[in-house]
C-alpha cells in the first residue's frame, strides 16, 4: 500500500454530478482528501487527461472459480472493475455437502469449468468466503444460490418442497447470508431452482429481507412472457417485502424487439408504489449460457445423469424435439429454438466451437439434423456446452440503459474455449461506444451507473464514490480513448485507455499492466446491513 497524490484528473465521482478537475491524496488505502491540500513527500501519479472515478462494480459476474484459479484476474481488473457479485442465477459452489457438490460442479462446468486437481475444501457461504480471502485481484461479493439451496433440501425434483423441506431452505439462506452474503440470487431457467413457486421464493426472500439483503432473479422467461416473468418477479419482492435487483434485464428474441418501453412502464410503476428496484444489463447483444440450458425443464428433473438418460431413450427425445422446435421449451424462454442463432462457444470438439448448431448439421451433408446436432454435443460434453445465444434487440438495450434503476454486469461467462467478450469488454465498451460515440448516455451519469448506484445497492460501506474516507478503489481512464478491444472471434483481449486500477489503494493496474498485486478479499454484509 503506496500513499498517492493523484495530480490534475478530471474526478468523476460516482453521484452523477459534473466533474472537476482536482488533486486527490490517499493515504493507508482510503481518500484522505478532494481538491484540498496537497501535502508533499509521496509518489505522484499524473492524472492530466485522464478521469479519475471510483473502481467499477460487476453487478452479475461469473468469476466463483476464475478468481480462485487465476487470482489476478485480468479479464476484469483490467476493465477497472474492483469489484464483483458471485453466486448468481441460483447456482454455484456454496452451500454444498458431499453429494451436492459434484452435481453442481457438473451442472455448472460450461459456466466456470472444472479444474483438474482443484482442491474443494469448503462446504459453507462463510468457507467460499475465506478462500477469496486468501488473495484476489479484486473484491468480491456473494449472493446466496437458491437453486444451490433447493438442491440440498429437496434435490432435483420437480415439485414443492415438504414444511421440513422449506424450513431447511430458509435455514441455509439465513445461514448464508448471516456468514456474509449479501442477497439471494435465482435461476428461473435453470434446474433445480425453476422448480420452486412463487410462494416458495417469497417465504426464502422473507429471510432475505429480514437479514437486510435483497434478491437477484434470473426470472422465468426473457422471450415469450418476458413481461409476465418480471411482474412476477416484482410481485415476489412487494410480497416479502424484499429489494429487488434484476439480473440481465433485458428483452430478448424477435418477439420483444422494440418492447423496452413496456418494460421500463412496469419497472417504473413499481418503482413508484415503493418497490426497492434495481437492475443491471451488459452492453451486447448476443446471450450466453449453456446448450442444456435450452432442454425443458422436465427434462432436466433428477440432475445430470437423468438427463443424459433421457437424450438416449427414444419416446423422451421425440417429446424434447417437440418442446423445442414446435412448442418453445421453457428453458428456451418459450420460443421455438433457432438452431441458425445458437453458436458452440465452448465444447470438447474445438471444430465445433465458433459455429452454429445449424451450420453443424449443415456441413453433415444430411446426415444429421440440428436438432439431432445438438444431442449429439450434449451427450459427447456431458452437458457442459457452452453457447452464444443472436437473441438480442440494439433499441432495448440502449432504452434499458438509460434507466434511473440501472446498473452494469458483464454475466461473463470466462472458461469457455471462445467466451463471449462481455467477460472482457463490458465496462470500457459502455464508456467507449455507449458514451462517447453513441451519446446514450453521458459520462457523469453512466458512471454513477457503474459505481455509486451499485455500490449502493450491495450496502457498500465507503465505497463507490470518491469522496473523503472512501476506500481507494479507483480507476484511471482516458475518455478520449477507452474502449472494448475484445471480440466474438478473439474474446480473450484487453481493453484500451485503462492506464491504472487502484484495488484499497493498491496498484493493480499500472500504465496498462499488472502488477501482480492481490489486494482484493472477500466483502461480507454484516448483522447492521452494512456490507464491508
């Protein structure tokens, strides 16, 4: 830790108001002043036509594995994020017990892999946590996984849960948030957590809500009902009295296109009848998940090894081929598959990888179908495909952003063998597309986007502002010059105009390499609702 004068940046400061130019010191990681006095006998960093803002929070990052594996974590400190919330879309490594624990770490190897010789020494919420602990790049944040819990309580089927069953979901949520999440997070896509009710989700957000949390649904349909979905979603929140995030809220597939509006009325509406509401989006337009993400759910039932049986019994197949290509599988947003939309980006076959399910079946020469494609990866990836998903709409995602509730999130997907460039390119594409070329939003504003208002929703105690006696999680940016340089064909590629990244005051990022530095850690809510 280096006691810095920070000389002549532009400092934005993450309220929304313009921004100045100014000298800022810090001293013993935090910002001990704003354009006062300049004391001497410390390093300068020269911040002459940079901005100067705080550290960029990922509100929906999938990094529970990557910040453990590669700890320095340039995909995203790179960017300037200084920090990121874990565990989401209601599925990942904690709470586990000896059986969960490899049915989750297959059912999620397309999302994080599933590193060889990795040693899983923690059961617990608070176990995770000490493991970031032990030194990460950036901060980090966790969201309990309600797909994660029902699958300790009541395993992979597919209907409600005994008293005995929810009493021991409330159990391990409140156990988990009381070790240091900070929320609740749901896969309504996704097994085991799409097969909980509306009154199972509420009963669990009541413990949320009473533990000073709030809860981040990956909701029931982004397609066909999308709205319907986030009503129901927003109707879980007023009816347990719990705050709201949504996770990715978009409007996807081309029976949504130009229906953002309708979406932002409802958001609004319930906004003004005092739902605490926040939201957060990245700034592309193809999705990303896995293939058998797209199965319907009665498929998935059972866990992994059902769902492999079923992809080899006959009579099972015809109904799934059913469900997708005709009908719409609920786990395909209820819209009939686009097999031309649905790109391989990570799979055991590296030829696959970068094409389409439909070209696949193409270049088969009629010996296969996509249809039959498809269950021919599932059943050589054991699941774990990782695809693009050409679904998204230009005018929603700028009307989206544009939103007072709103925030970012990458949703980067980082193990696969071609990961969609959001997991590299989120943030500075927002202030270099977004902001300077396209105007959506201006620069002040979309910064509070990407900070203060985050920061605010995560209960971060003095931090995401520059302000005095704020943790010194700072990024340096040149808004002349920042962008994404990551693409969908070289996905793994560092932005440009991000010469320095400070993590409590630590350097991380300097003129535009790493440093090595780890100075991040866990950050735990605690019992006051402050998280730190």
């Amino acid at each position: 830790m280096t006691d810095l004068l920070i000389r002549g940046a532009t400092v934005v400061d993450g309220t929304g108001a313009p921004g100045r130019v100014a000298d800022v010191t810090v001293t013993g990681g935090r910002i001990e002043d704003v354009g006062g006095r300049v004391p001497t006998g410390r390093k300068v960093l020269d911040g002459t036509g940079l901005v100067l803002c705080p550290g960029f929070v990922d509100m929906h990052a999938h990094s529970d594995l990557a910040l453990l594996v590669e700890p320095d974590h340039l995909a995203k400190v790179s960017q300037g994020v200084t920090c990121e919330v874990l565990g989401q879309d209601g599925l990942s490594y904690a709470p586990v017990d000896d059986v969960t624990l490899p049915q989750v770490r297959q059912a999620i190897a397309g999302w994080h892999g599933d590193p060889p010789g990795f040693d899983w020494n923690w059961r617990s919420v608070g176990g995770y946590l000490d493991r970031l602990d032990a030194g990460i790049a950036v901060n980090a944040c966790y969201l309990v996984p309600q797909g994660s819990v029902r699958m300790l309580a009541t395993g992979w089927d597919d209907r409600p849960p005994t008293e005995a069953e929810l009493d021991r979901q409330r159990e391990l949520v409140a156990t988990g948030m009381r070790e240091g999440a900070v929320g609740m997070s749901s896969g309504l896509t996704y097994v085991p957590g799409m097969y909980a009710t509306d009154a199972e989700l509420v009963e669990l957000c009541r413990v949320v809500a009473g533990l000073g949390g709030f809860y981040a649904p990956h909701h029931r349909s982004y397609g066909a009902g999308a709205l319907t979905a986030y009503q129901e979603m927003v109707d879980v929140a007023r009816r347990s009295g719990c705050a709201l995030h949504l996770a990715h809220a978009t409007m996807n597939f081309s029976v949504n296109r130009g229906r953002a509006p309708e979406l932002l009325a409802l958001l609004d509406a319930a906004l003004d009848a005092g739902v605490d509401l926040t939201l957060d989006t990245y700034p592309y337009l193809p999705g990303s998940t896995t293939l058998a993400s797209l199965l319907p759910s009665w498929a998935a039932e059972g866990g992994p090894a059902a769902t492999l049986g079923r992809l080899r019994d006959p009579d099972a197949l015809a109904r799934i081929r059913h469900d997708l290509e005709v009908a719409g599988s609920d786990g395909c947003h209820g819209v009939p598959v686009e097999w031309e939309a649905v790109e391989i980006s990570g799979s055991r076959d590296q030829g696959a990888v970068g094409r389409t399910v439909a070209e696949l079946a193409a270049a088969s020469g009629g010996a296969s179908t996509p249809f039959e494609t498809f269950r021919e990866r599932l059943l050589a990836d054991a699941l774990s495909t990782t695809i693009l998903l050409h679904i998204g709409d230009e005018e929603n995602v700028r009307t989206v952003m544009r939103h007072r509730a709103h925030t970012g999130g990458s949703d980067g997907l980082l193990a696969a063998d071609r990961p969609h460039p959001r997991a590299w390119g989120t943030f500075p594409r927002y202030l270099g597309r977004y902001v300077r070329e396209l105007g959506v939003l201006g620069l002040e504003e979309c910064v509070a986007h990407l900070t203060g208002r985050a920061a605010r929703r995560l209960g971060l105690a003095d931090r995401g502002l520059v302000a005095p006696g704020y943790h010194a999680d700072l990024v340096l940016f040149d808004p002349e010059t920042v962008r994404d340089t990551a693409t969908f064909e070289d996905p793994r590629r560092t932005p440009e105009g991000v010469p320095h990244v400070l993590v409590g005051g630590v350097p991380v990022i300097a003129d535009g390499r790493h440093t090595g530095a780890l100075p991040g850690r866990a950050l735990r809510r605690g019992p006051d609702g402050v998280t730190r």
